[in-house]
C-alpha cells in the first residue's frame, strides 16, 4: 500500500494575502516623520509659554519695559524678584504655609486611603458592600457647596488650617485605584503570613504596601499636587491675609494687581517689575511639581493601569 502525500494546495496567481490591521503594521518614513513633527509643536506649545514666564521672572525692569511686558529673549538676568520673594514677607509665609498644609495634608489622605483600601480589598470584611456603595455614590452625588461650607462651620475649622485638609482629604477615585492594586496581590502570600502569625496592620506594612510601592507613588503624587495647586478651600474658609497658601497669594497678584507686603515700595522706587514679581510667584508655585513629576513619571503606567484593571 503506497502512502498519499498531501501535496500543498497552489493559490491562484491573483490571490493575494488579506491586509493586516493598522497597528501591526511597521510605520512609514512618512508616519514616523508626522509623529515627530506633532510631538514637537506639542512639546513646544507646553515648553514656550513656560519659557516666557521663567525668563520674564529673571529679567530686569529695564529690558520688561524694552519688551513692552513678557520677555522672550533672556536680556540682563537678573535674580532680584526671587531674592525679594525670599526675604521674608507674605509670599514667604505663604510658600511655608503651602508646603506644610501639603505635607500634612497628603500623610493624612495617605494613611486614610490606604487603610480604607485595605480594608475594601477584601470582600469579606465588615459592612465591605454598604461601605464600598456608600463611597460609590458620592462620586455621583454630593450636597453641594453651601451644605459643605455650614458643616465647616458648624464644626469651628473655620479660619484655621484644617479646613484646607479635612473637607478634600479624600478622594473615592483614589482609593478605588488603591483597592485594585491590593486585590492583584497574591492571596497565597497573605494566607502565608497569616499562618505565621502575622496580623492585618502587619501585614499591610510588611507585605502589600512594598509590593505597590508603583500604585502609592502615583496616588501620593495626586494628593500631593491637590493640596499645593487649592485655593478655593483657602478663599472660602479663611478670612486672615496671613494664613492664606501660596497659590492665592499669585491669585492676588495675577487678578487683583496687588504687590506682596514688603514689596510695594521697591515697585514704586523702580527697584523691581510688578510683572517679574507675578512671573517669580509663578514659577515657585510650578516648580514643586515640576521637580517631582519626573521622579514618579515611571511608576504611571505600573501604578494606575493595573491598579485600575485590575480593581
């Protein structure tokens, strides 16, 4: 008995092979060039005004009134605004105020998101779906500025620097974020610990809180950047000018046209810019996050994606 080869079916000379889609596609010489001509002007349209503002901030009052008011060109730098802003004054209390509302402000949220996160990770916990709906739903709704503002007061944070901590401290996004990070962690690991003796706050500080160190430095860096950009709690709550942060001090100055106290007469003897004085604020208000954000840039992808596939 002779054995049957399969010989290999001919495709017809007019048979061609169906197109791949356009992502496994290799990208064109044409493609790769419009990508990079984007992400240039892109780059550009963030990076100039930036420039504008740092080299107005370092530029003399006579080269700010040879431009007519924003300075493109550096022209005579100059550090003059910078060393008058942190000579003391109200911005210099103001950058204090800010970063200590920030440092407190975001251990706060931290540990509070992290606990409650914890917490909800395991489904069968205490009240975890009353809990968990109760927090789903003031995403959805809230009860509005008015009701918000008369339980601050009602509870006496009025004019004092709680109430730029307590009434935002923590955000349900966030902690669902947190939540999907702990979940993905191995429930074998736990079981293990567990097993050894380990407790739950052991547990957390030993075993899941180094394994999302990816997932904490994004929502840290959240929290952190929340607290230093508000000004709407400061300018609803507070009525002191001395306790007010850093970002409503620029406020003043952008809006209102006002120079800082201790700076006036040094406008008026032609010493400095108003102009540099606003553009200095500027940049000490952007550079904090500035500086952080590339530390952390690398934990995006790892810390927000999975957590939020995961959850």
């Amino acid at each position: 008995m002779t054995a049957v080869i399969d010989k290999p079916v001919s495709k017809p000379r007019w048979w061609t092979a169906p197109p791949r889609p356009a992502w496994e596609e290799p990208p064109s010489k044409a493609g790769l060039a419009g990508k990079g001509l984007a992400l240039t002007f892109a780059c550009l349209a963030v990076l100039f005004p930036l420039w504008i503002v740092v080299v107005t901030s370092l530029s003399s009052r006579k080269t700010i009134d040879e431009a007519g008011g924003l300075v493109m060109v550096p022209k005579g730098i100059t550090f003059i605004a910078y060393k008058e802003l942190l000579s003391g004054g109200q911005v210099t209390r103001a950058a204090i105020i800010s970063i200590l509302v920030t440092l407190v402000g975001t251990l706060f949220s931290m540990a509070v998101s992290v606990l409650c996160a914890y917490g909800l990770s395991h489904s069968g916990s205490l009240g975890h779906r009353w809990i968990l709906m109760t927090l789903l739903a003031t995403m959805f709704f809230s009860a509005g500025l008015i009701p918000t503002y008369l339980l601050v007061q009602s509870l006496g944070l009025t004019d004092s620097y709680l109430a730029l901590i307590l009434p935002s401290a923590i955000s349900v996004f966030n902690i669902l974020v947190l939540r999907g990070f702990f979940m993905g962690i191995s429930q074998e690991l736990i079981d293990s610990a567990r097993i050894d003796g380990a407790g739950d706050f052991r547990i957390l500080w030993r075993i899941v809180m180094p394994l999302s160190r990816a997932v904490l430095a994004v929502i840290t860096l959240f929290y952190a950047v929340g607290y230093w950009s508000a000004w709407f709690n400061a300018s609803l709550y507070l009525n002191d000018q001395d306790m007010m942060p850093l970002q409503n001090v620029m406020i003043q100055l952008v809006q209102r046209q006002e120079a800082p106290v201790g700076l006036s007469q040094a406008i008026r003897t032609g010493q400095l810019s108003g102009l540099a004085i606003q553009m200095a604020v500027m940049v000490m208000a952007l550079l904090p996050v500035a500086v952080l954000s590339p530390f952390v840039q690398k934990h995006f992808k790892k810390g927000m994606l999975t957590g939020a596939v995961k959850g």
